[in-house]
C-alpha cells in the first residue's frame, strides 16, 4: 500500500473525453489509505495469493419483498431471455485452460436453470478464442447484443469504463475464478460479464454467481438439499426459485470446482477458496491507468 506523493499530486489542466483515460493513480499521490491507518486491518490488507478471496455475500432477509413489489420490467433483457425461451451465452476458451471454460459453460446452465425453471439445458453457447488479435472480439459480441451473457471474460477496467469509440462499457459479475500471480501483478480475475445498460440482468446474474458460494458456506450441495436456497422474490412471481433451480444443478462453488479441476487441496487452489476467517480481500482490477 503506497503513501502518498505530494509532487504526483497534480490538477488536471485538459480533461480527457472518456473516463477510462483518467490516470486513476493521482488518487493515490493525492491520498492514500496508510495516511489514515486503513491498511493492514482485517480484510483492508492485500491479498499475496495464499489465502482465499471467495467472499460470502449475504443475501439478506429476501422473504420481506413481496412479489407484488417487484418483478421484471417488460421489454428489460431479462424479460425478453425468458420469452424467447434460451438463453445466448458467449465462454472464453483460453489456450491451456480448458477446465477455465469448462466451468464456465457451466456457470451459463447455472444461470439457465436460473431463469427457466430449473431447465438448464435452454441456452445456446458461442465459443470465442482468448488471444492478443481477438481479445476484443468477445466483448464486442456482447455489446452488440449477439450474446446475452459472456462467462470467462477477463476482468480489465478498459471494458467496464468502455472505450471513448464505443461508449459502451460491461458490468463484471462477483468473480469466480482468480489467477495465481504474485501481489505485485496485475491478477487475473475472471466472470460473467454483461452489457451496462441492463442492470436488472447484470444483478439477476451476479446474483447466481453469489449463489454457489453462499451453498457452499451453508452446506447447501446440488440435488439433496438446494431447497434451503433462500427464495428470490425481487425478479417477480416466476423467478422467485431461481437460486434454487440453479444449485440443484450446479451445486455449491467447491462442486463446480472440483468437477473441472479435480479434488485439489486447499493449500493449492491459491485464492479459489472461501475466506473464512477475515483474510485479505484487497487487490485492484487489472487495467487502471498507472
């Protein structure tokens, strides 16, 4: 965690066109959290690579939402997916790490099963090939409305921010695998990603990302017990099981895990784990402007 530097620190004379052309490290010259005594406390720490940044987000007391406060807006993504009847979802399949797009194309049937009563074999995949020339490809498609959802996208702020071309940035789901690099790199982190303008979707989605690892944390495990998946009432009267008919199929995080990348130990699986006992969960997002 670096100090600040007061001669770093400096006004902008001519502001950029696009926010993903800010230098985002004047932030830091100009005030940094080890001034205030934020780092090194708890969860505020960097995380090296050897403890786990699968976090348990609590969904909350979902039963006071009454269906009739909530449901999907008509002509939203979301509603459009579950009357044209399948789902579009794009996976990134990376040279060397099939098991990386295995468990994504088994993230978008999770979300499938999400969205069309537990039928998780109602969506339609289009394969992209992560290389140096086609790695815009991708989120392209996704921007272009060719795809719904991306799985395995890589995490990097210059298709969050968007492009000043483009003008269209994504919204990243909860992480759901993280690279194994060092605390000085930049760490691979990678999920589902979706376009920016839907968020009704975007939350839908990262929703049942956030699902395997609350199963795993309650020892909810898929086909026994998924049951006991809290009900989702906010998306309206007929995705109210969603969470549910998502884990019947997938299963809690360490299911997935171990069906694509065997029974690893813990000491080995690097940040893919839970946290359990208040490790650090800090790290930045590849792609800031340094």
């Amino acid at each position: 965690v670096q100090s600040k530097i007061s001669k770093l620190c400096q006004k902008y004379t001519n502001f950029t066109s696009h926010v993903s052309e800010l230098n985002f490290m004047n932030a830091v010259h100009c005030v940094s959290l080890r001034d205030y005594g934020l780092d090194g406390l708890g969860m505020n720490r960097i995380n090296n690579g050897t403890t786990g940044m699968l976090y348990h987000t609590p969904f909350g007391k979902l039963e006071n939402i009454e269906d009739t406060d909530a449901g999907v807006t008509p002509g939203s993504l979301l509603d459009n997916i579950t009357k044209n009847g399948s789902l579009n979802c794009g996976v990134v399949i990376s040279d060397g790490f099939d098991m990386l797009a295995a468990m994504g194309f088994d993230y978008c049937r999770a979300l499938a099963a999400a969205l069309f009563s537990g039928d998780h074999t109602l969506v339609k995949f289009t394969n992209f090939t992560s290389t140096l020339d086609n790695a815009d490809s991708s989120f392209a498609a996704l921007n272009s409305g060719t795809i719904d959802v991306l799985a395995g996208g890589k995490v990097e702020r210059k298709y969050d921010f968007g492009t000043p071309s483009s003008g269209k940035g994504v919204q990243f789901s909860t992480p759901y695998f993280y690279g194994d690099e060092t605390a000085g790199e930049d760490v691979s982190f990678f999920s589902l990603v979706t376009r920016e303008d839907d968020k009704l979707f975007s939350s839908f989605v990262n929703c049942v990302v956030l699902a395997t690892i609350y199963a795993q944390v309650e020892d909810i495990v898929k086909k026994k017990n998924s049951e006991e998946m809290p009900l989702l009432p906010m998306f309206g009267p007929d995705l109210k099981w969603a969470l549910r008919d998502a884990i019947f199929y997938s299963g809690s995080y360490d299911e997935l895990y171990t069906k694509h990348f065997g029974d690893v130990l813990a000491e080995k699986r690097g940040r893919n784990i839970l946290n359990e006992n208040g490790g650090p969960l800090f790290h930045s997002w590849p792609g800031v402007s340094l």
